[in-house]
C-alpha cells in the first residue's frame, strides 16, 4: 500500500444514514443524523445532552486548504498524511484541559475514532474570533502600510515585525455573509469591531449583549491556557481563531461553548521558541505552507489578491505540487501534535474502512 492510499481526502461519501444532505467544508464533513438514531446514542451512551438533541458525526479528512483553495501533490497525493489525525488530537487535548479547567464545553460528545467526532448540533456566533499576541501576517502587511487602527483597536506606532504585542488582541471578522448591519459591508471575513458585536448583537446571533463578554472571556482564557501550554513546550502560541455557538443542555438551558477546533496549525500560527528567541520564525503550523506556495508560484500575487479568485482556483486545480513540500507540511502537523499531546500520530492503513467498521459495529449506524 503507497502512502498516498493512507491519505483521506474524500470523506463525504460514506454510507452513514442521515436524512439530510451531507455538508462538506474544506477540511471536514458533516453527516446530521436521523431523529431516531439521534435519541437512541443519547440513552445508550448517556450523553449530558437534551434527549431530543440532533446529533452529527463529523468526520476529517488529510486535504489541506491555502488561500481558500484545495491543494494536491504529485504521485496522486491529495492530502498531507497526518494531518486529520493530528488536527483531532490537537483539538482533543485542548478542549479536555478547557473541561478540567473548567473554561466552557465543546460540541464533541464523542471520539471513536482519530478522524471521527460525534458531536451534537450547535448554533454558531457569526464571528471568526480572532485573538493575536504578535504582529504578524496580514495585520504586520497593514500596519507596515500606515494602518494604526485594528478593528476599532488604535495600536502605536514603532512597532517593528513579529514583535509580541503590548496586548493580546481581539480582532474578530464576520462568518458568513450578514446583511443589515451599518457599516458592515455584505461580504464573508470582513473585519468588525466591538462596538458592531454590541450594536447588532443578534445579527451576530448572539442571546444576550452580556454574551458578548462572555464569548470575550471564554476567548481570552482558551488563549492563554494555550499559549500558557505550548511556552512549557518552548512554542510560541501567535495567533488564533476561535468559533463559538449555543447548545442546549440536559435540562433544556441555553449554553456558549467552543465549536469546531481550537488551537491547531490550521486554525493558529505557532513559531519555535528557540529559533524566534535567535530571531528567525520558523513555523509549526499551516502558515509555513502558505510561505511555501508563495515561493513556488513564479506569480505570487495570484495567492494575495482576492479579484484573482478565479486565477487562484485554476493554480490549485491544474497543478500538482512537488511531494517535499506535501511531506514537509505532515512533518510540521504530525511533529506539533506529537509535541502537543505526547501521543505518536500513527497513520492508518485504510482509515475509511475503519471508520465504518467502528460506526457500525460499536454505534450503529451505517447503511443496509
């Protein structure tokens, strides 16, 4: 078997029954299911969830995504072995210390296999909670260019590169596309400030304007037991994306948790700590692949200029890129989850035949 066959990178296609369409992102696949199977994992499993809660199995995949495109490698590569594994382990072992910490619940219920979570349905904030420490990427682009105001953050001048900053940050942006809100433009990703989230609180769909300090405090605490975690480890925890939402527990209260993934090289930058203190940045995380197809692409711009999508898109599909840099990318994931959660990543040899040999002989719930 060639390592290319260990690679997941559909995961929309398995036969696990559902009613509803399967939603497929960039990274992860989304099966919602039946009312009837629902209800019966949450009594047999004793999940601390409503009895009548919707329940989703969510399964990862290896692609890997860059500037809004799916990417691919020679020798039929079309994902970065390690990586599902790697970003589930990430994300598990953090949402287990934000438990034992006593910071917030996430929507995972449950993990029966290193590319699955059974999770149960939540109702996401409408905002990519962004929190940075240091000057970096796109916010260092912008403030090399003049710009001092962040978000309706004003930040000093003098600032110089990768300099951890005074403050941690929060910078969030809209998820999705939200219209009717003053000063907002109608666009997926675009920056708002705090007094937006207060103003509009339930456009951003949030319960209460008091919630908006919660999701703030929920934020600032995961990042700094993150960030606390991985400077024991001699890393550097930079930047972040966090994504919260509602779910309702079992005696029919609303609740804010953590959804989707936290602290991972996809969702984070991470820089080695002993090489930043040399003053070099080397990247345990998905930015060191961004700086890796900048420099292959003989036309950079193509990757940074958003009006370019449709030239971007053609990049990703009509070229396969040269198998060091898909490699390199799994030694970085494979190497920071190994750091992280003390555990080997082990890639499995045929891990969908896996996952539905486990969801059917344990859960259940695969068809026919």
């Amino acid at each position: 078997m060639s390592l290319a066959d260990k690679v997941l990178a559909v995961n929309n296609d398995l036969p696990i029954r559902t009613d509803e369409p399967v939603h497929s992102g960039k990274v992860r696949s989304v099966y919602w299911l039946t009312k009837e199977d629902s209800a019966r994992l949450i009594a047999d499993r004793n999940y601390p969830v409503a009895a009548d809660a919707p329940l989703a199995i969510m399964v990862i995949s290896d692609r890997i995504s860059a500037f809004e495109c799916i990417w691919q490698g020679k020798g039929g590569m079309r994902g970065v072995p390690g990586k599902g594994a790697a970003l589930n382990a990430i994300s598990n072992h953090w949402f287990k210390l934000f438990r034992e910490q006593g910071l917030a619940d996430s929507h995972i219920l449950e993990i029966p296999h290193p590319f699955v979570w059974i999770v149960q349905k939540a109702r996401p904030v409408m905002i990519e909670a962004i929190a940075r420490q240091y000057i970096t990427g796109s916010m260092w682009r912008a403030y090399a260019k003049g710009e001092r105001d962040f978000c309706g953050i004003a930040i000093s001048d003098g600032l110089q590169r990768d300099q951890k900053l005074p403050e941690l940050l929060i910078t969030p942006s809209t998820k999705g596309i939200l219209s009717g809100i003053l000063g907002v433009p109608e666009q997926d990703d675009v920056n708002i400030t705090r007094k937006d989230i207060v103003d509009n609180f339930e456009a951003f769909q949030f319960r209460s304007v008091e919630d908006v300090d919660v999701y703030e405090k929920l934020l600032s605490e995961g990042f700094d037991l993150i960030s606390d975690s991985l400077a024991a480890l001699d890393q550097v925890f930079v930047d972040t994306k966090f994504e919260f939402g509602y779910v309702t527990d079992m005696d029919g209260n609303e609740k804010l948790i953590y959804m989707d993934e936290v602290g991972t090289p996809d969702s984070s930058r991470i820089w080695d700590g002993p090489n930043y203190r040399e003053g070099k940045v080397v990247e345990n995380s998905k930015e060191g692949f961004r700086q890796a197809l900048l420099k292959h692409f003989p036309e950079p711009d193509i990757l940074l200029d958003k009006t370019r999508m449709e030239e971007r898109t053609a990049l990703a599909a009509d070229n396969e890129l040269p198998l060091d840099i898909i490699m390199s990318t799994s030694e970085t994931y494979t190497q920071i989850a190994e750091t992280i959660t003390g555990e080997k990543i082990i890639l499995s040899d045929n891990p969908k035949a896996e996952i539905i040999e486990i969801l059917r002989s344990e859960f259940d719930l695969i068809e026919g």
